[in-house]
C-alpha cells in the first residue's frame, strides 16, 4: 500500500515514479505481480487436480513446489510450521477466488457455511 510523501528523499521518489511510468508504458510487469502470477498458477494446477483435469504427474509437480516454497522460506529464518499454514491458506484464497470470483470473504478461506 503507498506511503504518503513525507517530502523527504524526494528525488528517489521521482526517479522511481519514472521508473514506474517507463514499466507502465512498456507493459513489463513488477516482480510483485509475476509473484502472484506465479500463485495464481498454483492455484489454477490445484483446481485441475480437482476437476481431475490436470496432466499425470501434476500433483508431484504442486507439492514439489509446496515442499521447495516452504523450505526457501526456512531457510530465510522464517518457521517451517508457520510458512506451510500461511502458503496453504494463500493458496485456498487464490483457488476459491478463481472458482467462484464473487464468493465472499469466508468462502475464499475455504468456509463454506
């Protein structure tokens, strides 16, 4: 979420307005949003697996990917248990979300009341 200029270090602010601009008008993604591009692929590979749609061999590929996310996660100092909860809970959140993009906040956490 932006920050209010405080006047301070205006001049990197500017230049990373431009920045900015520049990316817009080339249409070239921030790694913020190939990062949720690259969950919301996840999210996609486990709907497939659901509707029993995806390619032989994709449930190794997504929990691979699960196994490798949580230990890079570890290994940056942050808990095990802690980062398999959260990723698991992210990506009932992106799954739910593209099932049904109207759903409401409890149904995108996997509640379904």
């Amino acid at each position: 979420m932006p920050r209010k200029s405080s006047g301070q270090r205006e001049g990197q602010r500017k230049r990373q307005e431009r920045y900015r601009q520049r990316l817009a008008e080339k249409r070239e993604p921030e790694v913020a949003e190939l990062d949720t591009a690259v969950a919301a692929a996840l999210a996609r590979l486990v709907l497939s697996l659901e509707a029993k749609t995806a390619v032989v061999g994709s449930k190794a590929v997504l929990d691979q990917a699960i196994v490798d996310a949580v230990a890079h996660l570890r290994s940056a100092g942050f808990s095990g248990k802690a980062s398999g909860r959260l990723l698991y809970r992210r990506l009932v959140w992106l799954k739910e979300t593209f099932k049904n993009p109207d759903a409401t906040w409890l149904q995108k956490r996997g509640c379904n009341l």
